[in-house]
C-alpha cells in the first residue's frame, strides 16, 4: 500500500510541473519563443511540457530552470512529508552570507544577511531599484550619497537605489540585517518602531500630536 501511495504522489507532482512551468513564465512575462532561444528547446516541446503532453525529463528541467535562475525543486515539487521546517540555501557575494527567504518571482524580494567583519571599506553603486534594511543584530555603516550613517539593532532605512550606495560593517564585529528589495518605483515604510521606554519619556515633549 505504500508503494502505491509514493507511485501517486510521484505521479501527482509530475502532473503539476507542467502548470508550474507555464505560471512561472507567464509571471515573468516570458514568451515561448524567448524561453525557447534561451534554452534551446523547440517552442513545441516547451508548449506540450506546459500542456502536459510531453513528460518532463531532467535533459528538459535543468535548461529552463538556469533560464528562470530558480531551483529544479521550484518547478518540481515535492510530495508533501509533513515537516515544516524550510531549508534555506545560503548564497555568498562579495564575503557575505545571503539567506533568500523569498521563494518565489515577484516585485519584492527578501533576503537575510549576515556581513562579516571584514567588509568595511565602502566601495559604492548604483542600479535600477528600491531597498529597505532593517538591522537584526551589529551595528550596519550604510553610505548614501553624501551621508555616512550608523545603524543598531533594531533600525531601518530606505531608500532609491539609483542613489550611490553602500552597507557594510563598522568593523567592530559582523552585522545581521534584513532586506527587502523592489523594482523600482515599491517603496516600504515603517509605521513604527519598539522604543526603550526611557526614550520614550525623554522625547515625549517632542511628539507631533498632528
């Protein structure tokens, strides 16, 4: 009876690859004809894999998963085994671990950051897009512009990033920092923020009722 309950499973999650497939081409507005010269798959064999009539092979998933830049889990799948817990795949660029807690294509996507130490000389840049930081743990150095700013746990910032731009360490210690990045044009905003009830007192003659 197992068996034939892991056949179905199998069978029910090769049958979702086709819808899978086409959604996550038409979410990025690819075509058939471009993910065919991208891959080089026939647009016929990319069409019947989305119908379902052609079964999906690794020769055929492993092109188009490098055209999409996602996992081959993503447009597999996997049989549900009851276990919640999400296994993350840490990426390094330039001496930083990144953590993509987004799975899925779309305006916004969020990342986990852990930058070391020993990545504190600013070396700024600019491209399209919009960026939010919300720092975990460390003290972030974030350079913007013509302003040079230190941020603590607990601190956010936003901003274009058309602007010239930096983050990294202080240098005192490593720094953990949330991000959220969109295309251009998102913009995140903080309501508010947890305030140490000291501060809260020494400031409360400078709330803006209005």
């Amino acid at each position: 009876m197992a068996g034939v309950e892991h056949s179905a499973a199998i069978s029910h999650a090769l049958a979702e690859v086709g819808p899978r497939l086409k959604r996550l081409r038409t979410e990025r507005g690819v075509t058939l004809s471009a993910l065919a010269e991208v891959t080089g798959i026939s647009k016929s064999t990319l069409s019947r894999l989305e119908s379902g009539q052609r079964r999906p092979s690794l020769e055929l998933l492993l092109p188009i998963a490098q055209a999409h830049q996602v996992p081959l889990d993503e447009l597999v799948g996997a049989p549900e085994v009851g276990d919640p817990r999400v296994r993350l795949k840490p990426r390094y660029l330039h001496g930083a671990t990144v953590l993509p807690l987004t799975r899925h294509p779309g305006p916004l996507q969020t990342f986990k950051m852990v930058i070391p130490a020993t990545r504190s000389t600013p070396d700024v840049c600019t491209h399209e897009g919009y960026e939010w930081l919300y720092v975990l743990a460390g003290r972030l150095r974030l350079v913007l512009a013509d302003r040079d700013l230190v941020m603590g746990a607990g601190e956010a910032a936003e901003f274009d990033t058309r602007l010239p731009h930096w983050f990294g360490s202080t240098g005192d210690g490593p720094v953990e920092v949330l991000s959220l990045f969109g295309r251009q044009g998102e913009r995140m905003h903080v309501r508010a923020r947890p305030r140490s009830r000291a501060a809260d007192s020494d400031d409360a003659d400078d709330v803006d009722e209005g």
